[in-house]
C-alpha cells in the first residue's frame, strides 16, 4: 500500500470519509491532520468534470497560506540569482488564473488584465503577506463560481488565446489554469525553502 493510501485509510478511520466541503471549500479541522484536499470529497456545486480543477485550486491556496504565514517583504520579494521572488510566483499565478478563465469563458483581456501582466515582475514591498493571502483566496473564490457556473456540455467549446487566438477548449483552459497555478505555488513553496538561511 502506497503513503497516499496509508494516509487516506488513516484519516478515514480519525475523521470519517468523504470530506464535504462548503461552497468555499474551507474546512474547519486543523489543515495538518487533514488528507489533501482532492482527498476530501466533492466541492459543492461544481459540476462533476470540474472537480479536479477546483480541488487542485483549493490546494494551492492552502499551500500559499502556509507559504507565507509570518513571511516579512524582505523575503516576500528577495529574488536569488536568477530565480524569481516569491512575490513574482503569487502575483503571476493569481493573474493567470484569472486571464486563462477570461479566455475560458470567451472573453478577450481587458486592459486592466494587461497592466497587472505587466506588473507582476515588479516587486512591490507595500505589499505584504497578509495583503498577497488575500488576493489570492479573492482569485480561487472568484474561480470556483465560475466553475460552479461552467455548463459540462461546453467543454469541448473551442476556445482562442491571446491575440494570436491560439486555438483551446473550455476544458482545456480551466485544467492548464490548475496545473500552471500549481506550478508557480510549487515554485514559491521552493523557493522559501531555499531561502531559509535569510533572517
């Protein structure tokens, strides 16, 4: 039997199984004797075919809560080498979760959309913690309705990306906006563990 399973038949046997999460997908009991969150059962009102796109978007941003709980700007925005701030990876994921869902529902940037693009590679040391946490729960909330309101029978919608109106679907769209966010919240989570030597 494999770690996952083991942890999975343990937390059955404390906490009881499935997990039944609000429409937020927040959950009362401690977040470390908690499964992962894909472990917990359906997200309400997200359809079927979706589930995976908001438990992985649950995911990160209990990650990034953690990632960040007491972190000072200093190491928020410290970039090493040539390796991006942490500030960079929260700032980029929140934005291209919401540009690759505007594309998902048909929709072509705004220029608000644009500015904050062009913005997430400038550190921004007014910006702290507490204020990073919260822009990124706003953008997984924000998701999860729209998720909640994404009819099945259009996900195989083509879709088109950028002014180059690269061709998608709406499924295609939603699951590579779960998997880039997981990459740069992975990022970050790395990137402050390297990090662990600044005071």
């Amino acid at each position: 039997m494999g770690s996952c399973d083991r942890n999975a038949n343990s937390q059955e046997i404390a906490h009881g199984f499935p997990w039944q999460a609000d429409v937020n997908g927040r959950h009362t009991i401690d977040s470390m004797s908690e499964p992962e969150v894909w472990l917990r059962g359906p997200i309400a009102e997200v359809p079927p075919h979706l589930q995976p796109v908001a438990h992985s978007l649950l995911q990160c941003r209990e990650e990034i809560a953690r990632v960040l709980d007491g972190m000072t700007p200093e190491r928020i925005w410290f970039a090493h080498a040539n390796a991006a701030s942490i500030g960079f990876h929260v700032l980029h994921a929140i934005g291209s979760l919401d540009r690759l869902f505007t594309y998902a529902r048909g929709g072509a940037l705004s220029d608000a959309q644009r500015q904050a693009l062009m913005q997430e590679t400038q550190p921004d040391p007014d910006r702290t913690a507490a204020d990073l946490v919260a822009a990124f729960d706003a953008g997984v909330i924000r998701a999860l309705d729209q998720l909640r309101g994404t009819d099945e029978t259009t996900l195989t919608a083509v879709r088109h990306v950028g002014r180059a109106r690269l061709p998608s679907t709406v499924i295609g769209l939603l699951f590579h906006a779960a998997e880039h966010t997981q990459r740069h919240v992975g990022q970050a989570l790395t990137t402050s563990r390297l990090m662990a030597h600044l005071k």
